[in-house]
C-alpha cells in the first residue's frame, strides 16, 4: 500500500528496472514517526529526498508543517504549485489533496510534522491558533528571514529530540514547543496575502490550468489532447511541461486523482462499487478494481469494510 510518509521510500528505476532509494528519513532515529496514537497523535521527521523521489497526490487526517531545509521543490495543494526553497514554511490541512515533489536536479531534506488538534484541546484558543491552515485569504507557503529561519529549526530541533528520546515530560514539552511553533507561524502568516497565482518560477501557472481541468472532469474521460487543447498547447509539449514540474505523467496524475475520489466515495456514500466507478471516469468496473487493488492495496469493497469496522 502506497504510503507518503514511509521511512524509506524504494522506487524503480525507469531505464534500468532497478530498485533506488527515493527518500529516508534521517531522523528521528530507531522510531517510526507517523504512526501516531489516538492519546497523543503527533509526528516529526526530517526527510532526505534524492531526484527519484515519486509522491503521489494523497490527503489525511493530519495537519501538516513543512520546512525546507535544503534543495528546491515543489508543493501541490488544491489548485496551487508552490516553490519549496530552503527556509520556506508550508502548511497543509485535513481536507486537500497535497503532495511534494524534490527537484529532480537540487534534491535536499524537508522537516515534516504531522499532528491532530485533539492534542492541543487543552487551550482555549487551539481552534483560532490552527485557524492559519484552513484560511483561503492566506498562503499556504511563506520564506522566512534569517532570524526567523534561526527560530523555526531551532524549534524543529527541539521536536526532533523530545520526540526521538521520549525523556521525562516528553510530551509536556513537545506540547509546549508545538504551541510556540503555531503562534509563530500564526503571526508570520497573518502578515501575509494569498500567494500570487504567478508565482516566481513561473511554473506554476500552466500547471494549475491541467490541474483545475483534471479536477473538473475526473468522472469523465480525460485525453491529453483534450487538455492540450483546452490550455492551448500541444500535447507533446503539455506532457513534457506537466513531467517535468511534477515528477508524475499525466496518466499516473489522473489516475490517482480519480482513486482518491474513489476512497472519498466509498468511505462517505453507500453508493455501490459499479456507480464509484463511474463517478470516477473508469470505463468499467473490472478495470476500476484491478487499479484499486494496485495502487491501494485491497479491494473497493474491502477498503470500505476495512473503514467502517
């Protein structure tokens, strides 16, 4: 079962056929950071991530803090491709499809935290302090300033050692530094508006168009010309375009789009799996449980069952 957060990410190589190492986590060391209990659902890692690192677009319960440590990349939220530089902070919340992709020629390390409000009920103002993740006047990624890039890793830091030695207290403080961590954050991106649908690299704006397009028509089929020539391009030059920002063609992009809908449906509607199917665009049901049961693991029906025991 594909899985986003896996400590040690394999992947195949295209020309060759074989098995290298996509992405590690460095740290924490000796623990398995996202699986996180009910009674303190908090996570951190730092991630290495080489030029042959594949995300597929993937949603969870979680809130998520991103920091870029080293390297370039890119991170696909919703409708919005956003530059990942080093010292930049991004945030994600429980309701958007979301992946990061490394750049294939400046791959680097990201500090990634993942945790569920329930640990922070304690305060009284819990609710406004992650009401930074789900604000649509807001950006989703900013860049810091030497001081404040000084003052984030020192806090990531921090985690990263409660979190790994489980000393004394250990969740008090860890509690207590996710808590300074959100009212900096809080701070930094209130001062801030919405990201620029250009955004600097330019490459974000075409991008958006195929994925806005996607999204649109997922219970229909998609053909590349049919988004080449809704976004007025060739098709050839679409696929390169959308390969090379992504990491992903557009085939495995659309598919995964039309399979995380598909989980949507059948968690959230009784629908059965023959209707999930086409609401999702496959063609029949034959093909729509066979690409289930490879990207996800188990069947339609055993997902389903699976989520509701």
């Amino acid at each position: 079962m594909y899985d986003p957060c896996a400590r040690i990410s394999i992947v195949k190589d295209s020309t060759t056929q074989t098995e290298i190492e996509g992405a590690r986590a460095i740290r924490p060391i000796g623990k398995e950071p996202f699986k996180l209990p009910d009674d303190f659902p908090f996570g951190i890692a730092h991630f290495y991530y080489t030029s042959y690192y594949q995300m597929l677009p993937h949603k969870h319960a979680e809130l998520e803090i991103i920091y870029s440590v080293s390297g370039k990349g890119y991170l696909f939220a919703g409708d919005e491709v956003l530059p990942l530089n080093p010292g930049d902070v991004a945030i994600t919340n429980s309701e958007e499809v979301h992946k990061v992709m490394p750049d294939p020629k400046q791959p680097g390390s990201l500090i990634v935290i993942m945790f569920k409000t329930m640990m922070l009920e304690f305060l009284s103002s819990y609710q406004d302090l992650c009401q930074i993740f789900y604000n649509p006047n807001l950006k989703r990624r900013i860049s810091l300033e030497d001081n404040e890039r000084k003052q984030i890793r020192v806090i990531c830091e921090s985690l990263l050692s409660e979190f790994e030695s489980e000393a004394p207290f250990y969740k008090e403080m860890i509690s207590a530094r996710l808590v300074e961590l959100l009212v900096i954050l809080k701070r930094l991106f209130a001062l801030q508006k919405k990201e620029s649908k250009a955004d600097e690299d330019g490459v974000g704006e075409r991008v958006r168009e195929i994925i806005e397009f996607v999204d649109a028509n997922l219970d229909s089929k998609i053909s590349i010309d049919d988004i080449a020539q809704h976004i007025h391009l060739s098709s050839s030059h679409l696929s390169s375009l959308f390969k090379q920002t992504t990491g992903l063609t557009l085939y495995s992009y659309i598919l995964s789009k039309r399979l995380i809908l598909a989980r949507k449906l059948l968690v959230e509607t009784d629908k059965p799996v023959e209707v999930v199917a086409e609401d999702c665009g496959f063609n029949d049901v034959s093909s729509f449980i066979r690409c289930f049961r490879e990207r996800v693991g188990t069947t339609p029906g055993q997902y389903r069952r699976g989520t509701r025991n």
